[in-house]
C-alpha cells in the first residue's frame, strides 16, 4: 500500500514569538508531487472539566482577542516548561477558579486545528474540589461561572457556546449521564 | 463594571500565506496595562457530520503534516472566496467521502483555538445521503472510513479519535441518541 504520510523536504522558520512558532515547509506529498505547508507550532495545553457538586460545572468567560468577542469556556492554560500537563490543570484550575480538586483525571487527548497546528489539548476531569486562594495570570481577566448540567446542555445547544474544547467537555460530560 | 475587552493599540503582519496570515498586535489590557498578542487569521471552515443509512458516521483518515500523524476526523474543509458555508459543506462532503446530501443542517459554530486564532469551523448535519462522483483536491489523500455509532462512541472513548471537531461532533450525535 502506498505510504500516505507527507515527508518534508526542507523549510523556514518564519517567526519565533511569545505563545506560538510559524514554520513553513516545503514537502513531498504520498504520489511524489510536491507542496508547502503552514505550520503554527504551539505549546500543549489542557483544559478542565471542573465538577462542582450537585454536578455542576465550573467555567470561565473572558475576552479573547484574536475572536474578538467574550467565550465561556472550561478552564484552561498553557503547559509551561518544566510542567507535567497534570501539574498545570492543577495549577490553572486554582489560578481560574479558586479552587483545587482532590481527583484529576485525564480524559483525552486532542489536537485543536490539525491542519495548521501542532496544539494539542490534553483534557482532564476535576472532582472534590475545595476552596483554595487564587491567583490570576497579570494579564487575564476573566469571570468564574456556575452552572448546572442542564444549563450545560442549553447552552451548548442554544450556540452560547463558541468554543470547541468547551464543547468537546461539554457533550462528553453530557454523553455520561 | 469595568470592561474585559482589550483593545488593539496598534500591530504588524508577519506573514500572508496560503491558508493563513499572522498578526502581532500590541494592545491595551482592561486594567490599563499592555501587552501583545499573537493571531493567527485563518479563513472559516466547515465539519460535517455525515449520517448514512442505520445512524452510521462517514469519517476520513488522512496524514496531517503539522500534528505528524494520521488522524481520523469528520470531512472538513476551509470555505472559498465567494462560497457560503452552507456550499463548502456540501462540496467537501462529495469531494472526500463520493456522497452528496439531501438534507445539511447547521448544529454550531466555534472557535477551534481562541487563544491564538479566528479559525470558526461551522458544523453541519448532512443526512439523506446519495452515492455522487468524486474529486479530490490534488494534494489531499484520504480513506473513507464507515463506523456505526457504538464504534463512533468506543474509538472517542478510547483516545482514537484525536481531532477536536471530531469529539465535537461523535458526542454531539451520541448526546441525542
């Protein structure tokens, strides 16, 4: 069977930033002919789905600028260097809602836009979650949001939702029920 | 209420490419504060949730060069100059899986990676599907892939599936079973 994988040929790192990385490469595709590629490299990330009791859901709403508009969304942040994706749902759960979980699980693992990025989402489920002092990112802004799993639903279903990590959360959450 | 919203102060383009352009913006935060943020402009695309006889999914399999692996997701694909999303979804559904759509139905819209792109995928659900000729875009090489639900369910829960609009979408149709 003819190998399906694209094989890269050469390449140039357009931009070396803050959050993300722009290579373009130019690659041998499966049939011989040749193409180039965009490719945003960027940290892992993770995201929560923080369990409160009665099986509510903690999320956040803040603006996100390159949308241009607020999105509630499932707490979330970068893996920083030196970090286990554990250590930082941990760390990002506190930092974003004021509060730790005794149980955190890992539920999957995802890219977020395969065919420019190298992101991957690593998701995890938080339960028994306590009160614990908080302390935000300098230049976050963001409200902390209490909802049941029906409001979940609504609002997933309604379009309130606009995010696809939070709506990956959502419905696996939902689809346990 | 102070307002969450960051507003642009001012910004370069870095790159203008094929299926995306990057921006660094320097901004004003709510509190006053600066800081900069880096976009990637990508154009919107389409997922399809291709329902075909017995409540079975048509997914696709196919190498992504930036994840650097075979992925199988639902067919996508970026709306074209002049199409609406509505004529990308149906193009894409005949051109990667050889079957066009009696019925498409917008689900939702979201934001694939808000914290660094504008990329919206559009959701559809195609249903009433029919047997049409194929054309493939010359530098795409995929394998149509028919699962039933339960295996929609059992490849998602197990971490085979590994594309965001792909979870979106499998626990989207598995919430309304």
């Amino acid at each position: 069977m003819m190998s399906k994988e694209e094989e890269r040929v050469s390449g140039n790192l357009i931009y070396r930033g803050r959050i993300l990385n722009l290579r373009v490469d130019n690659v041998r595709l499966p049939d011989g002919g040749k193409s180039m590629r965009e490719v945003v490299e960027h940290a892992p990330a993770v995201g929560i789905v923080a369990e409160a009791g009665n099986g509510d859901l903690l999320l956040v709403r803040q603006f996100r600028y390159p949308a241009g508009e607020s999105l509630l969304e499932i707490p979330a942040g970068i893996v920083e260097p030196g970090e286990s994706a554990l250590e930082t749902a941990m760390r990002e759960l506190q930092e974003e809602t004021g509060y730790s979980a005794r149980e955190m699980e890992e539920i999957c693992r995802f890219y977020t836009s395969p065919g420019f990025s190298n992101e991957i989402i690593i998701l995890f489920h938080a339960r028994g979650l306590v009160p614990s002092p908080k302390e935000c990112d300098p230049d976050e802004f963001l409200d902390l949001v209490r909802i049941s799993s029906d409001q979940a639903r609504e609002l997933a279903v309604s379009g309130k939702i606009r995010d696809s990590k939070t709506l990956t959360a959502v419905y696996w959450y939902l689809s346990r029920k």
